[in-house]
C-alpha cells in the first residue's frame, strides 16, 4: 500500500514538473492564417514556422507572424490611353503573400503595410499605364475583359518576383474626361443618324425597283397579249362579241347593211 502511494506521489509530481517546465518555457503559437518568420539574434533563418505552438529559446530567438490570408488593396489609378485620352481607373486587387516565402520577403521588404506601401500600390499603376497605353480609349470600353487580362497577367508576373501570390483583379470603374464623354455621345448620335438616313435611302430604292418591275410586268403582259392575238383570234373575239344583228352604216347615202368582212373588222376595232 506504501509503494502504491508512493508511485502515485511520484508521478503526479512528475506530471506537475512538467507542466510547470511547458509553462516557463517560452513559445509561440502561429494560427490560421499566419507564418511565423524565425530569426537568432535578429538574423532571419530559412525555417518558416506553421501554424501552431512553437518553442523558442528566449533572447537567443525572436519571431514575426505575417498573414498569408488573402488581403484586399483598393487603388485609384490615371493612366493615358493609345489615342492620349485620360483614362481614370479604380482598382480592387485580391493577393497573399506566398506561405513558404514569408521568411525572404519579411527579410528583403518587410511587413504587409510596407509590401503594400512600397511594391503593390507603383506595380499597380506602373501596369496599368503600360496596359492602357496600348489601347484606345474606345477599344479599352469594348475590349474590357481583354484589357482586365492584360492588366491581371503583367501584375502576376510582376508581384510574383516579390514573393507576392495576384488572387483577382477587378477594374471596378473605368472613366474618361467630361470632353472625351460628350465626344463618345455626339458620335453615337451621327451613327444613329447616318443609319436612318441609309434605311430611308435603302427603303426609297427598294420601292423604286419594285414600281419599275412592276411596270415591267404590266409592259411584258401587253406585249404578250399584243403578240398572242393573231387574225385568227380576233376574227373569233369578233364572232364572240356579235350579238346576232347587222350593223346599220348610216351615211349621206341609203343605209346599208355590213356584210360579214366588213361586219369581222368592225368588231376587231
């Protein structure tokens, strides 16, 4: 009985000196969403800490946490298009920084305030001015997915050398001048006009042709008919038409009665 009490003694103290050396042993705990940038003596080492506790040797070890959760940078942007028009754009850009880099990127630039402040906000207009500066201001409205590709495809590329991820980009607004403006609407205007004016020319000619086939036809029946009507046809027409009595030809002279030739061409005419 002695012994058992003895061993439960003994390893409940050894439970509490445990507990009491994991307490005074300094960590640090990385959560979600963070990696931990170990240094020695203020040196960055290449061991990036995960999510976590972590223990680290006071003095001798230090250690900054940096979000790689996905961050949102909204930007307003002036840039020149191919034609010299003034182009003003806001921007929403989704990025992170890439986990297993933290440790360079905390080493070479430094927080997220500086990556934002130093290497996010000038690659952005930098792109964005190299973009639209190979459009028009026209093509830039109806080619605006192309434009946003372009624009997203350069600034991967161009964030990726500093350690930074380009989740999405957005042209939230795309404007011009008030000139450029009233240009676009003046334009749209004449083209509307000039398509009216072509209806109405394309409707006129239409109608003219149809009255000229329509003559035409009504010439080529006449001279079909002309044609078809032969002395045979006439003299029948004649025969039709005779009700069964004589024409009376009456003149200076007596009266007389037609005879059948001179009663067929009366009925021809």
């Amino acid at each position: 009985m002695t012994k058992n009490t003895n061993f439960n003694r003994a390893g409940k103290l050894t439970a509490l000196l445990f507990l009491i050396t994991i307490f005074l042993t300094p960590c640090v705990i990385i959560n979600a969403g963070e990696r931990g940038v170990l240094m020695e003596f203020g040196e960055v080492q290449n061991q990036v800490l995960e999510e976590g506790i972590h223990l680290i040797i006071p003095v001798y070890n230090s250690v900054k946490k940096l979000s790689v959760r996905v961050q949102k940078q909204q930007i307003a942007t002036e840039a020149s298009s191919k034609d010299l028009q003034n182009v003003f754009t806001d921007i929403a850009l989704n990025w992170h920084i890439i986990p297993q880099e933290v440790n360079v990127i905390f080493q070479e630039i430094g927080d997220e305030l500086v990556v934002v402040d130093r290497i996010i906000n000038p690659a952005i207009e930098e792109v964005l001015k190299a973009v639209m500066a190979k459009y028009t201001a026209e093509e830039i409205i109806t080619k605006r997915q192309e434009v946003k590709d372009k624009v997203d495809n350069a600034l991967a590329a161009r964030l990726a050398t500093y350690h930074v991820a380009v989740d999405d980009i957005s042209l939230v607004h795309v404007r011009f001048s008030e000139q450029f403006g009233e240009a676009v609407e003046a334009k749209q205007i004449a083209e509307q006009e000039a398509k009216r004016a072509e209806f109405i020319a394309l409707k006129a000619t239409k109608e003219a042709e149809a009255k000229v086939n329509l003559a035409k036809g009504e010439a080529e029946a006449h001279r079909l008919l002309r044609d078809g009507l032969t002395p045979e046809i006439l003299q029948r027409q004649a025969i039709e038409k005779w009700n069964g009595k004589l024409p009376l030809i009456v003149s200076n002279e007596t009266p007389k009665l037609l005879n059948i030739s001179e009663l067929l061409k009366f009925y021809k005419n």
